[in-house]
C-alpha cells in the first residue's frame, strides 16, 4: 500500500480534474442507462421516473465519490457559480469544465456499449433525432414540440437558478446547515425535485456538460450533424442558459440570505478570565499520586 500511495498525483488540480471527470462518468452511467433502458423497453422496465430518480443516485453517488477532492461539482454552472462567488480559483473554471465534459462523454459511450443491442433492434439500425423510434434522447436532451425558443431558455435558467439557490446554503454555518455526511442525498433529492417538476419541456439538463459530451458522443456515434442542427440548432439553449441561471441563482442566495443572516458572534475575550493562581486550589501531594 506505501508503494501504491507514492502514485499519488502532487499537482493538486491535476487530482481534482480527475475527481470531476470520474464524478461526472458516474453521474452519466446512472442517468443514461435508465434512459436507455427505459427507451428501449417502451416503458415496460422503467418509466420516465425512473430516469429522475437514476439522475438524482448518480449525483449522490458521484458526490460521496468526489467531494473530498475536487468539491464534487459535477456541472460547469456550479463551478462558474463558485468562482463568481470567489470560493473557487478561476483558474480552475476551464479545466474543471473540460473534465465534466470528458467524463459525460466517456459514460455516454458505455452506455452505448452496454445497451449496444437494445438500441438497434428499438431503433432497427437507423439512429436518428425524429420519430416514434429516435434514441438520441437516450443522451442528451431536446425540446418539445410546442416549446418555443425562449420559453426553453427560461426554462434552464429558471431549473439551474433553482439548483445553485438550494445548495448553497447547506453548508452555511449562520443558517440551518446540514451534517457533511447527508450533503450528497441532500442535493440529490434538489435535482430530483427539479427533474420531476421542471423537465417536460425541454429535458431539465441544468447543466451543459450533461448534455454537450453526450452530444457530442451522438455526433461521433452515428446519429450524424442532426443533433446539433435539430429544432433549428437549438444545442446551444442548454450549455449558455445553465451558464447564466447559475450565477443568477447565486445572486439571488446573496442578496436575499447571505447578507441578511446575523453576524457570527465574536469568540469569548479570554483576557477577561481569571487566570490568578492564587484562586487555583492545587491538590496537596501526600505521597500517594494515582
């Protein structure tokens, strides 16, 4: 084990880029093989609950994974989000996101490896966008029909202010923080409530490498340039929108909570304790100590 432990990276951002990609990876499997399975099966294993609820495992178990490393953020919102709010170096903000991405990316292809045969006898061979048998949806996300483009818009602004507004006062000292260890099924039960509530129009995605890196798969996998050009080019609503509900709901939290929530009190001034040995009985020593 000491020699195993000497593999650890040193470059610290190095060991957190790598806790986001797995995070990620993780949070994907879980999500996208419910998709495919729940796809596939024409909802006779699974039911589009079952989706939500398999997102919101994912992030819990995504988070106990990464949280002491990287802070387990899992989405680049959250990360931009943080680094508004100056509790994550800027510098970190690219490379995190990059890694996001990879690891949506990696998962997605898994998924499609484990639900290779599955997937072409619902489809029949023809791996498309539109119609009764598409399966790009088994990754990323797309609108509805009667969703028009800036309903859409709002809708990941709204989903993704939601998700920053809840999180962030969980570990907040001068309000109700929660215990460390129940964080992760904390907000795992946010992002479900979010799935369950804000996803019939375009998906809920609220975060933009859970829907580029399995686009991106799909681009590279045979579903073609349909994915990006679909529902006239409407790719890009869910990785700008995410961007800027994030930091809206941070916003929010801050004005709202954090700068009305009482001043921590100041620590006891221990000049004002007696510290006179005369006041001090000490114990007489007969001989006996025990």
């Amino acid at each position: 084990m000491l020699k195993l432990r000497t593999l650890r990276l040193r470059a610290a951002l190095v060991r957190e880029c790598m806790a986001e990609f797995l995070g990620t990876f993780v949070l994907m499997l879980f999500g996208c093989s419910a998709a495919a399975q729940v796809k596939t099966s024409q909802d006779t294993k699974g039911q589009y609950l079952s989706v939500n609820m398999s997102f919101s495992v994912g992030v819990m178990s995504a988070m106990y994974l990464t949280k002491g490393i990287s802070g387990a953020h899992l989405n680049p919102a959250v990360t931009l989000s943080l680094c508004v709010l100056r509790k994550v170096r800027w510098r970190s903000l690219l490379p995190f996101c990059l890694s996001q991405v990879l690891g949506a990316y990696v998962a997605s292809a898994v998924v499609y490896m484990v639900y290779y045969d599955a997937i072409m006898d619902f489809s029949g061979g023809v791996l498309t966008v539109y119609g009764p048998n598409e399966t790009a949806s088994i990754f990323a996300t797309y609108p509805s029909e009667y969703l028009t483009l800036g309903r859409s818009f709002l809708d990941q602004v709204v989903g993704t202010g939601t998700l920053m507004l809840c999180i962030l006062s969980l570990d907040e000292k001068r309000n109700t923080p929660a215990p460390s260890g129940l964080i992760p099924p904390i907000v795992a039960t946010i992002v479900l409530g979010i799935s369950m509530s804000m996803s019939a129009n375009c998906g809920a995605a609220i975060n933009p490498a859970r829907d580029l890196g399995p686009r991106l798969f799909t681009l590279t996998a045979g579903w073609g340039t349909e994915v990006f050009t679909c529902k006239n080019y409407w790719f890009w609503v869910p990785l700008v929108a995410p961007l800027i509900g994030g930091p809206l709901g941070s916003f929010l939290y801050v004005v709202f909570i954090e700068w009305q929530l009482p001043d921590p009190e100041p620590p006891q001034n221990l000049s004002t304790v007696s510290t006179n040995s005369d006041s001090i009985k000490k114990p007489q020593n007969n001989g006996s100590n025990k």
